[in-house]
C-alpha cells in the first residue's frame, strides 16, 4: 500500500471500543482533510472504524490486514468530533 499518513495512531494490544475512542480523541487534533494511519490488533477494528468514519464523516482512504494487524489510513472530513 503506498498511502502516507501524515500522523500515525497504534493501538495495538487493545480491544473495543477502544481504538475507536483513541482515533476520535485524535482526529479531535487534526485539521479537515489530513491524514491519519491507525494500526491495530483487534480482530473487529476494521469493522468498528469504518462504520466510525461513516458515521462522522471521514473517509477510509484505505484499509489491509497483515499477519493479524489491521492498518488503516483515514481522511478527516469537515465534521470531525
């Protein structure tokens, strides 16, 4: 995957809610349209980010999983909470 994340979140060791809690407390930092990375462990992140993001309006520019950790680069939209 060649996306750049311009901030990098790992949450990796723990499990729901909490990557998601950790990812919204840093998207709270950043400005509209940057880039976050967020890698993690928790077998139901890729799920439990994704309907985040859509929820409060960021986009998953990309997501993968390797070897059981998941990576995924999201944009920060307008309404970031």
């Amino acid at each position: 995957m060649t996306t750049t994340a311009v901030d990098s979140l790992d949450v990796t060791g723990t499990l729901c809610p909490v990557p998601v809690l950790r990812t919204a407390r840093r998207v709270r930092r950043l400005a509209p349209g940057a880039l976050l990375e967020v890698v993690g462990d928790d077998p139901l992140m890729r799920l439990d980010l994704a309907a985040w993001c859509a929820k409060e309006g960021h986009e998953v520019v990309a997501m993968e999983e390797v070897d059981g950790r998941v990576r995924c680069v999201l944009r920060v939209g307008g309404g970031a909470s």
